[in-house]
C-alpha cells in the first residue's frame, strides 16, 4: 500500500531544482534576438547543418577559457546539437553501423537512459558493461574483451560495413566507448588523466570511437565543506578525452579522431532548451552536421541556440556557472553528505568520498549494508516511506550479465540536483527508518 500521509521526497529525478533556471537572463537574451531582425530572421529559419555560426563561436571560446587546451577551440571543430542524448542517437546514425559495428562498451554503473539511445540504433545484445576501479575504466578488461570480439568479427567475416553506404564525411567505426569521464552518472568519479591517455590508445588500436558526456564538468566544487571555493572554479580539473585526443603520441591518426565530446546546456541553463555542441576534430564535427535530420533543413534547437548564444557573449552564463550554480550545488551537496553521514553512514552505508579536492556533478552513489537489494529498497522507499531514489540496478548494461554479477543491487543513487534542500535531513531519516526495518528482519 503506497503511504502518501507523508508528503513525497524526490532523491531520484536528476534534473536541476527550477532555482537554478535563469528566466530572467532567457527573458531578456530571447526579448534581444526577437526585437532585431537581424537577429531574430536567422533565429527563426532553418539555420546551417552545423548550427548558429555565432554559437560555435561563442562555444569555442569558452571551452578554450575552460579546459585551457594547448590549442585553441575553433568553431570549426563545433557542431550545435539538441542536446547529448538527441546527438548520440545522431552520432550512432553517421558513424555507426549495427551489423559492423561489433560492441558498444559502456562504462558500468552506466546513465541508464543511454541503453535505450543504442538499442534504437540496432545494438540491443551488442551492449557490454566495462567495469570501473578508482581510477575509472578498466582498461585491461576492456582491451582483453575488445580483442575477443574483434576475433569474432573476423571469424564471421565481418570486414566491412553493412548497413551504411560509403560516404565522405563519415567513417564507419568498429567499436562504441561509452563514458561520463567526470563526475559520472551515476558513480560520480573522475577517470584519471592516466586512464583516459590508456583509454585514447587503446580505441586507436581497436578503432573505437570513444563518446564521452561530458555535461557535468562545470559543477564542480571543493569536497570540503570548510575550504570555500575551489582555487581556480573556472577551469576544468582534467583535460576532456577529447582535447588528449589532439595531441597524445602526435595527435589523432587519421582526420577523424577516436573521440567526440557530447556537450549539453541541460545542466547549466535548463533541459528545455534543448541545445548542446559536440565536439572532434573538424571533419568529424563536419560529419555530425550531415546526419539526414540536419540535412533536412538545418540543425536542431536553432531558436534556443540564438538564446544561449546570447548568455555566452554577454558573459551571464560565466557568471551564473560560477555565482550560482557552483554554490549552489556545493551547499546541496555538503548537506546530502552530512545527512548521510548521520543517518545512514552508523547502518553500515558506505559511500566513495572524492579522493581529490574537488566533488561536483549531481549524484551520490551509496553501498548498502549487506544482505538488501537495491531494487526490493526502491519499491519499498515508495511504497512505506513516499521517498523516490534508484536503486543501482537500473545502472546496469541492458542485456549484459558480466558487468556485476549482482547488477549493481548492492547500490543506490541519490541525487542533490532536485528536491528542495530543507528535506534532504527528512528523506535520508525516512531511508534509515527502513533500512533498519529491512535489517531487523534479517536478524
Ligand atoms: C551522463 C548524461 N548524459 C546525458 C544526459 C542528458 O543530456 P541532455 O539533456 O543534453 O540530453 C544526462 C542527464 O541526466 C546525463 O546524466
């Protein structure tokens, strides 16, 4: 029986709290663009493949400032999408090819909701979980498990693409690496520098392309909740994979490149907007822009991208990043762990602290004690305690049993990013009033 005489706590749903929305700042950027014709002509049309010009630009510049890379962004290596789940599904449709394309490697606890983006694409039985250590991903196993398939391949004489025609500005890759490098969904790790040069080598020598989200990169802050500020809370604490890419042993080997970053504005300004960049080299950005729904008229989000490419040049996203989202986000997140710690940390909780100075994302990913299953605590949250949070199951690979052998029923994930902050100390006391329920009955 569902006991809603308590009133709901959402620890689940991990988009951001509206307090974090900036109306007022879209208000004025749309009120710019509309009031101008030559703003608001381009804005309402179809726009080029390759999206708002002005945004790539303005993308280019403050991915340059951010992860200070040893050259430049140029717009050129830019492509303006809807966000980075509608651009993987394009990603899948330039450059992958269901039957050549041998595996999709997810790095396993994996964002959940990317399964259903690669079993639309035609990979449903292909997807393989790629465990994680301290450091992030695997690579032994992975290079190991890429090797078997890639004999496989070739057993079945599976030597070139089947279901793409040959075309110029795409290439067809053998293998998908799938990642959230920093502040990951829902692990909340950083794979080390160390990892993701091993990770860039190891997709040359398999011909992987590696996407990597990297939508939670800007919410960063310091792990400890005295130390104020992060020194430097505008510039990235890691180069993307993507940069590495650029330059690791003499850059990349062919114009394509083995890695794409998928960017999104969902965290930073509002999932409504709907718009994101990804970003290769400028023949695979190039290649992103020729998907067929781009083709067919432009670009996705043109309207909205004349919007952000307002809050870039006039600065208010900078400084919402780091005045109020970075803030906020820390003081969210300090009082989840507090409350953790009080709570459910003496029940036998354990959960990864940042081995570095700095924490961010959107998530905690907590051990349970012994002997409960994720799945079983969910429902049960629900049902005796009104409290939504997702059990470590749903993080599993869809349809690989290798990963965990549990299926991550050992885990849960809370997020700090939604629910009004005066009811994380009520959510988390609900969750260890069940957890000892749950455990009593166990003795
Ligand atoms: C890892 C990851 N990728 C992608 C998304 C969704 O991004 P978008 O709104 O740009 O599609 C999320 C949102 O939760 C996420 O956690």
């Amino acid at each position: 029986m569902l006991d809603t005489s308590k009133p709901l706590i959402n620890l689940f749903r991990g988009w951001p709290n509206p307090s974090f929305h900036a109306p007022v700042a879209l208000h004025r950027a749309s009120s710019t663009v509309l009031s101008n014709p030559s703003l608001s002509a381009p804005a309402l049309g179809y726009g080029p493949d390759e999206g708002y010009s002005p945004l790539r630009s303005e993308i280019a510049k403050w991915l340059t400032d951010f992860y200070a890379p040893r050259d430049r962004v140029v717009k050129e290596r830019i492509c303006i999408t809807g966000g980075a789940s509608q651009n993987l599904a394009c990603l899948l449709q330039v450059f992958s090819d269901a039957v050549y394309t041998r595996n999709i490697w997810m790095v396993a606890p994996t964002y959940y909701l990317a399964c259903g983006i690669f079993d639309d694409a035609g990979f449903a039985g292909k997807l393989r979980g790629v465990p994680e250590d301290e450091e992030g991903v695997d690579i032994g196993f992975l290079d190991e498990q890429m090797g078997l398939s890639e004999r496989r391949a070739s057993e079945m004489g599976n030597v070139k693409p089947m279901l793409k025609s040959p075309k110029p500005y795409r290439k067809i890759y053998k293998h998908i690496i799938y990642a959230t490098p920093t502040f990951s969904n829902p692990s909340t790790k950083i794979m080390s520098l160390r990892r993701r040069e091993q990770l860039i080598r190891l997709a040359r020598k398999h011909d992987a392309l590696i996407v990597t989200d990297d939508v939670y990169d800007h919410l960063q802050w310091s792990s400890s909740p005295v130390q104020g500020p992060l020194p430097a809370p505008d510039k990235a604490v890691l180069p993307r994979i993507v940069d590495i890419d650029r330059f690791l042993d003499g850059g990349p080997q062919d114009e394509f490149g083995n890695a794409v970053s998928n960017g999104s504005f969902s965290k930073l300004i509002g999932a409504g907007c709907r718009v994101g960049w990804a970003e290769g080299t400028e023949k695979f950005a190039y290649g992103v822009s020729q998907v067929g729904s781009s083709r067919s008229g432009g670009a996705p989000s043109q309207l909205t991208s004349t919007f952000v490419c307002q809050l870039l040049a006039n600065k208010f996203l900078q400084s919402h990043i780091l005045n109020v989202l970075q803030p906020g986000y820390a003081k969210r997140y300090h009082a989840l762990v507090s409350a953790i710690q009080h709570h459910l940390v003496p029940l036998g909780v354990t959960f990864a602290v940042p081995t570095g100075d700095v924490a961010g994302g959107y998530f905690l990913w907590l051990g349970l004690p012994a002997g409960l299953r994720a799945k079983d605590l969910a429902l049960k949250a629900q049902a005796e305690e009104n409290l939504v949070i997702a059990g470590g199951n749903l993080f599993k690979v869809d349809g690989d049993n290798k990963e965990d052998k549990d299926g991550f029923q050992g885990f849960i994930r809370i997020c700090f990013a939604w629910e009004e902050v005066k009811r994380f100390d009520e959510g988390l006391a609900r969750l260890a009033e069940l957890i000892r329920r749950e455990l009593g009955k166990r003795e």
